[in-house]
C-alpha cells in the first residue's frame, strides 16, 4: 500500500522542502566533529542571561 500523502508530486515535494536558512546551513561546507571536539558555533551556557520558569 502506497503512502495517500505521497500521492502527488506536489505534497511530495511540499513535505520535504525546506525553509531557506535551512537550505542555506545545509548547503555550507561542514568540517567533521570528533569525540571531544567542540562546534566553533557554540555558545558558552554561562554567557547567556538566566532562565527563570514560573508556574502560570
């Protein structure tokens, strides 16, 4: 039994397009990521300003 969503081109190709910031990340060339090794991108955790969660 085939997939009703895959049915047509168009739901196919709607299903699996992506915004443009993701194109554009994908589309970047990306250096490998060893155990150990840290993403040039990061964010140190402690730089950022505090989270504070309440209940509503």
């Amino acid at each position: 039994m085939v997939c009703p969503c895959f049915s047509n081109g168009a739901t196919h190709q709607a299903l699996l397009a992506q915004p443009n910031f993701v194109r554009e990340l994908l589309a970047r060339p990306a250096a490998p990521i060893y155990r150990g090794g840290t993403l040039d991108e990061a964010i140190d955790p402690d730089s950022l300003p505090p989270v504070h969660i309440s209940a509503a």
